[in-house]
C-alpha cells in the first residue's frame, strides 16, 4: 500500500511506514509541503496512495464529492 502524509503531520510516520514495507512519502519529500489540498488530493490520486492527514478537510471533501482519493 502506498500513503502520502500530510503536511500537519511531520515526516517521521512516513518513515516508519517506509520501514514496516509500505511505500510512503511525505509531502515535503515531493514538492508540496505548501501545496493546497486540491494539489495534494490530486498527487495522491495520481500516485495511487492514501493520504494520512489530521485536515478534516480532506474527509469532508471525501464525503462530499464521489471522486477516488482515500483519506
């Protein structure tokens, strides 16, 4: 499984994902540490990874629209 970490959470839990075998990155490692949550949304998607984040934006977004990033 692959997951992008959001910018309200430090890069440490990518880390650790990274070493328990997952695929992970934290949005700083890619150029969007100061990214909207639309360009996220949108990297994620592309990637085909699962954003952890602590936003509730994101789920509210989810919940909202029928679009396939998972929060």
């Amino acid at each position: 499984m692959r997951f992008l970490v959001d910018a309200q959470l430090p890069p440490a839990p990518a880390r650790r994902m990274e070493a328990q075998g997952h695929e992970a990155e934290h949005v700083a490692d890619c150029g969007l540490a100061a990214a909207s949550d639309d360009a996220i949304r949108g990297h994620a998607e592309r990637v085909g990874a699962v954003i952890v984040t602590k936003d509730e934006d994101f789920a509210v977004h989810h919940i909202l629209s029928s679009g396939p990033a998972v929060v």
